[in-house]
C-alpha cells in the first residue's frame, strides 16, 4: 500500500507538470495585454519597458521555467517559513528562514504576491466549501440508507424524484431563488456574505450562521443529490448478498444488520466518490460566491480574468488542478484501505 | 404397476414424448431487440414524461418563431415592464397601467423586449449549444475510447491522455479559454458565431473522457468474443470490424452518456452566461436572460423564475430520460 502510494505520488509530478503547462500554453496564447489599461498618453517605448519589467519580454520558456521556480520552489519556502515561525500549529519548531528575498509570483492587479491574497481569500471558500460538504454529506447518508432498505416505498420515491431535481437545478437558478425568497420576500437572511464580519459573542455568532445559511445549503443541495444517489445504489447492490440472509438467519438484529454489516460494505463506493466530488465542489463554487458576494478564490479567480491579471489566473487554475489531483489520489488509496479485495501491489 | 397405461407401440411413445415439448399456444410473432427496448422503457414514468418534455421543447423552440413572430431584439421603450399574463388574476394596479396583456404574454423586459420571444430564441440557442456540443463530446469520446479499446499499441497513451484531461480543473479552464479567445474568433465569425463555436468547442473538447472511458471498457470486453474471431477469421478488415460489429454493440452506453453529456452541456452554457463571459449582451441564452434579470429580481421575480425554470425542467427532462434509457438498454434489467 505504501509502495503503491509512494508510486502514486511521484505519477503525479509529470501530471501536474503537464497541466501546467497546457494552462501556460493556453495563456501565452491569448491575446490580451496586460497594459490595455495605462493611459494612452504613456508613450510606447515606456509601454515596451514596462512590459519588460513584467517579465513579458522574455522568450516563453524562460517565462515558464521562472513561474515553475517560484511555484514550486520559493513559495513553499516562504510557507515553511510562515509555519515554523508563526502559525498555531507547528509554531513550537525552531524557527527557520529558508525565504532569502527571491521574486515571487507577483499579481499584475495588485503587484503584491499573489500567494497573499491567496491566503486571505482561501478561509472564506474553506468554510462555505468545506461546511457545505459536510452538511451533505450529513443530509445525504441516512437518505440513501433508508430509501434503499424501504426499496420502492413512498419515502424511496419521493427521495428519488427530490435528489433528481437537486441534481438538476443548477446552483445560479437556485441561488436568486432563495435570495428572492428568505431575504427579499421574508426577509430572514442576508442576500451577501459578509466577510469582514468578527465573531466574538453569541450574537455576532447567530449573525455568522445566519448569512452562512444560504451559501452552504445551496452548495449542500448538489453535494447531497449526487451523494444519496450514490449511497442508495450502493446499500441496493449489498442488501440483496448472500451474507445478509446469513447475518439475519444466525438472529442478529435488524439494526445491527443494516448499520453495521451493510453499510460497511456499502460505505466503500461512496467514501470514494465523496474523495473524488471534492474538487468538482470548489469549481461549483465559482458560482456561488459569484451569487453570494463572498470573496474567496472562485471569485478572486472571475475578477482576475476579467482584469487580464495572468500570473492570478495561473496559479489559481493550477490550485484547482493540484486538488482534483490531490483527492484522485486520495480516492485510489482510500479505496485500497478500505476494500481488502483490492491489491494494488 | 398395472395401472399405468402401457404404450401401444414404440412410435406412440416417442410422439408423447415430443407432443410435451411442443407449444400449447400460437407462437408469438418475432420481437425485435429495439421493440423490448421500447415496451421497457414505456414502463418508467419519469423517462416517458422527461422524453416527451424534451421532444415538447425542442419543437417549440424550433418552431416557436413562426407561431410567435415579434422580434427579440425589436426595443419598444414605452411598453417596457409589462408583467407576465396571469398577474391580470390579481395585480390591479399592473392592469390600470396598462402593463399586462396578451400583446406580451410573458411580459416585457426594461427595454421593452418580448420575454416570450426571447425564450424562444434563447431556448434556441441553449439548446442547439446542448445538442452540438453533446454530439461532439460523443463523436470525440467514441472515437478515443474506441482506438484505444481496439488498437493495444495506442491503449496505454490514449488512456493516460484521458486520465490527464480528466483531472484539468474544468470550469475555471473553461472560463479561462472563453474570455482568451473571444476577441480572435469574434473578428473571424461575428459576435455571434465567434461565441457560439468556441463555447460548443470548449464544452465538446472538455466532456468527451467519460465516455470514451466507458466505450473502451466495453470494447476490451467484445473483443474478445467469438463473433469477433469468426469475423476476423474471414478476413474482415479492422475499421469494417469496428463499424458494423463493435459500434451496433456499443451503441446503449453512448445513448445514456449522451443524456448525461447533453444535461452538462446545457448548464455549461448557461453557467458561462451567468458569470457573464457567454453570448454578447443583445444576444439572449436562457442563462444570460436569467444573469441578466438577477439585478432587478425583486420588483420583476418572473425574469428569473421562466429561464431558470426553463433550464431545470430540460436539465431534469434530460436527466430522467437517460435513466429510463439505462434501465431499457440493460438486458439484466429488462422484461422484469
């Protein structure tokens, strides 16, 4: 298993390279120029320098073979850095200072790093992303389970005809939607997603969960369509198996054959596809925080398009290919752990 | 022992004995395999009222221009805001202005543009994105999966090139490629045209892997069947091979992605529209109509309600229809 993850691990290098490089490839084939916005009385000869002071005027490969450095050798150093010295976590390590005043990827918007503003935007998606998942995940378990164990019964349709219109409603109709409903009509939500606001006392709390609500059930209701669907064909393929008549013919009870022996058994499919819907959640989020007015990375990464910032655009793809990587990865070793019939060796 | 009736003659015997394997009853015409597939699928609901919705919608969206002929782009500045038909029902004060009638049926939108016609011509192009985008995907999707079931030399890179483009970051590639290459095909095809291929391009080239992932699958397992020896043993060629025995025995998977691929492909579209890198701002999709209503939506609710209304029941439609599809095409399913 271990081999198997090591092997994994090092496959993914090339992958991640080459995405990389087609998201390069595809921005250096764009037509856009990053000083459309500088005043037309700038003479062009200064255009043309400050064209070369972003790096522009060098041949593609340089320009690729830099961004490579600074992703993956000097912002890990500065995040080393920042871990050892500062963070809560791992603070009581001695401290290091591997960064010693490299270039780093600097955003065309901002000419500040764009890893930074990374960093602020990322715990904004983190929680809504993160909370949406588990609130579907939650939601999404007990349904599958019981409209499998009452096959055809009234809840089992009904949960099948409700998981297939949240699978179908797309989350920029939904949205408005509730927006129209809870905060226009009555008025109990806020319509935008403020992140400046410090919980410190239960009622800045209360404040905290209530315009959470909205963003995270939206996210929520895709998460838990695609994840009972999956738990009750799951629970379907094992309920029928030779070894539940014999765990109900030696006297267990039916509790205990259902929640233990089933699902289980059943549980291994689905962790799988909850590893692999990971990624796919925080594209979804794209929409939502362009809906919601939360400023994390989905929508940092819309204004950076539209500002034509390409070093942002980059390296916010690339964040999203490393997670779709990353929880492919995880899934394959999951599904090794957890299913002894699978040997990878 | 005596009791029992003692045959007459070996002959007798033999006719009994054969008179019991005969049919008591007529024989049944013939049954075609696509006749079971059809009493199949008649049996669930969903699929049949998702097939005739979608059937429903793309008639209408066809055809609605010649029975609804205003203009979607035609401005009518005096007749701006008119509310959709049944507010009559109950909106006194819409009525005393004047903004409700059958002139526009589902209103009018604050330039005075048909809302009626606008879905219509919306729908149009949402569904022709959905449709050809969904056909190149399959076409794509077929072809990969099925050189690289057929062909072993090709297998391992062609597979390995469909892991890597299955884990590209999909929609914030698609965004990227659309606001990148909008200006160059714009100046090539029309504001129109330029959109609307490179957004079918984009989503046919990024939903292809699933497909050819599954039809790959399929063929590694056909080809190791008999007919396939006996047809090779008479020395069919390969690509005869492929088309008239591989393709008839593959066709169930790719109908059913093909349900799954025209659904994304619809959302896709309208996702694009929504966040505002789609179709030019005159042009109206059922995404853009929606993004575009989501400003004022709440004085003017039923802007955003119809298209998205529009986009879930076809998305759901089309949902269902590719379960009822799955549940006829599997023989292990079928005539239970």
């Amino acid at each position: 298993m271990l081999t198997f993850t090591l092997r994994r691990l090092i496959l993914s290098i090339p992958t991640l390279l080459f995405i990389s490089f087609i998201i390069f490839g595809l921005l250096q084939l764009a037509p856009g120029d990053p000083m459309a916005q500088v005043p037309l009385t700038v003479p062009p000869e200064v255009k043309q320098k400050m064209r070369e002071a972003l790096g522009l005027g060098a041949p593609w490969y340089v320009q690729y073979y830099k961004w490579l450095i600074q992703f993956f050798w000097v912002e890990p150093k500065i995040f080393i850095d920042y871990l050892t010295n500062t963070s809560f976590l791992f603070g009581w390590l001695p401290d290091t200072s591997f960064y010693q005043d490299e270039l780093r990827v600097i955003s065309w918007q901002t000419r500040s790093p764009v890893m930074d503003i990374v960093m602020q935007r990322m715990p904004q998606t983190l929680w809504v992303v993160g909370l949406s998942y588990v609130v579907g995940i939650v939601i999404a378990i007990p349904i599958g389970i019981y409209s499998a164990y009452k096959h055809y019964s009234v809840f089992d349709q009904a949960g099948t005809f409700i998981t297939m219109v949240g699978f179908s409603i797309p989350p920029f109709f939904t949205g408005p939607l509730l927006i129209v409903i809870f905060s226009v009509y009555l008025g109990w939500l806020p319509s935008i997603y403020d992140t400046t606001h410090v919980v410190n006392d239960w009622e800045s709390f209360k404040v905290q969960i209530f315009q959470m609500i909205m963003p995270v059930m939206v996210l929520a209701l895709q998460t838990t369509a695609q994840i009972s669907r999956y738990m009750r064909g799951a629970m379907l393929d094992n309920l029928n198996q030779d070894y539940v008549r014999t765990a109900r013919a030696k006297g267990l009870r039916e509790g205990v054959v259902v929640m233990v022996h089933v699902l289980r058994n059943s549980m291994i499919p689905v962790v799988t596809v909850i590893a692999l819907g990971m990624p796919a959640i925080f594209g979804g989020a794209i929409i939502t925080e362009n809906v919601f007015k939360v400023n994390g990375i989905g929508q940092l990464l819309l204004t950076a398009l539209f500002a034509n910032d390409l070093p942002m655009v980059m390296t916010l793809t690339f964040i999203f290919a490393i997670l779709i990587v990353l929880f492919n990865l995880i899934a394959d070793v999951l599904y090794g752990l957890l299913d002894p019939r699978i040997r990878y060796d | 022992m005596t009791e029992q009736a003692i045959p007459a003659s070996p002959i007798e015997a033999d006719m009994e004995t054969f008179g019991a394997l005969t049919d008591k009853e007529p024989q049944k015409p013939p049954r075609s395999q696509w006749f079971d597939v059809w009493e199949q699928f008649r049996k669930h609901k969903g699929a049949v009222f998702g097939g005739s919705f979608l059937l429903f919608i793309t008639l209408a969206v066809i055809f609605g221009p010649f029975l609804w002929d205003l203009d979607p782009k035609a401005l009518d500045i005096r007749n701006k805001d008119w509310r959709p038909i049944y507010h009559a029902l109950w909106d006194t004060d819409a009525v005393e202005r004047g903004k409700v009638g059958w002139a526009h049926p589902l209103g009018s939108d604050q330039l005075g543009r048909d809302i009626l016609s606008q879905m219509i011509s919306g729908g149009r192009v949402s569904m022709a994105v959905g449709w050809l985008a969904m056909v190149l995907a399959l076409v794509i999707g077929t072809a990969v999966g099925v050189v690289s079931g057929y062909f072993k030399r090709l297998d391992f890179w062609l597979m390995r090139f469909t892991d890597l483009a299955l884990s590209l970051p999909i929609l914030p590639l698609t965004l990227l490629a659309v606001t990148l290459f909008r200006q160059p095909l714009n100046a090539s095809f029309g504001p129109e045209g330029g959109m609307f291929i490179l957004i079918v391009g984009i989503i046919g080239m990024t939903s292809w892997m699933q497909t050819a992932r599954i039809v790959r699958g399929d063929i590694l397992a056909l080809k190791e069947r008999e007919f396939i020896l006996a047809a090779r043993s008479i020395g069919t060629r390969s690509g005869k091979i492929i088309r008239s025995h591989l393709l008839p025995n593959v066709i169930s998977p790719i109908m059913v992605s093909a349900t799954l691929g025209l659904a994304t492909a619809i959302i896709t579209e309208s996702a694009l529209s929504f966040l505002g890198v789609g179709f030019p701002s005159d042009y109206p999709t059922w995404g853009k109509l929606l993004a575009d209503a989501v400003q004022r939506m709440q004085y003017y609710p039923e802007r955003v309600l119809l298209p998205g209304i529009a986009i879930s029941l076809t998305v759901l439609s089309v949902n269902y229809l590719g379960d009822g599809l799955r549940d006829a095409l599997d023989p292990r399913i079928r005539g239970r």
